[in-house]
C-alpha cells in the first residue's frame, strides 16, 4: 500500500489546524509556535510566549503568568552567566 504524498505547505497547514491536549492555540490567528519560529526566537523566547498569549484561553492563568516570570528569570540568569550585555 502506497501511502499519499503530502506536501511540505499542507502538512504546514494541518499540523497547525489541531491541537493535542486542548484548543488554547488553535482558537488564536497566529500560534505562538508559528511566530517562534518565523522569528526565529531561541526557546526561552518562545515558551514566555507561549504562556503569556494563553493566559485567558486555558484557565488557569495566574499559574501561567508565574510560568512566564519563572522563565524570564532563567533567561536573565542565562544572558548574565554567558556574558550578554544589559544592551543585549
């Protein structure tokens, strides 16, 4: 059995038209997985985010705000430790 070609566009366009777990990303014009990466954002970039543009969709949103802070604070931590400057 011959399984059908997909090409790279589609499978773009599906694989951002679902969501596993909830429908918190799906519900927003642009996920934060497609703005990560067409900006080219490292990863803690893209999970601050992540936890902020979902704040109000997912329920609870304090503990995302504290996730978003925690990681902000990691990624301050990161740039002091390898000698980023405050410019930076």
């Amino acid at each position: 059995m011959t399984k059908p070609k997909v090409s790279y566009a589609d499978f773009k366009a599906m694989s951002f038209n679902f969501q596993v777990g909830g429908d918190h990303y799906t519900q927003m014009k642009i996920q934060p997985m497609q703005f990560s990466m067409a900006n080219n954002l490292n990863a803690m970039q893209h999970t601050i985010i992540k936890y902020v543009t979902r704040v109000d969709l997912k329920g609870n949103g304090d503990e995302d705000i504290d996730k978003a802070i925690h990681t902000l604070q990691l990624w301050k931590q990161w740039r002091k430790e390898h000698g980023h400057k405050k410019s930076d």
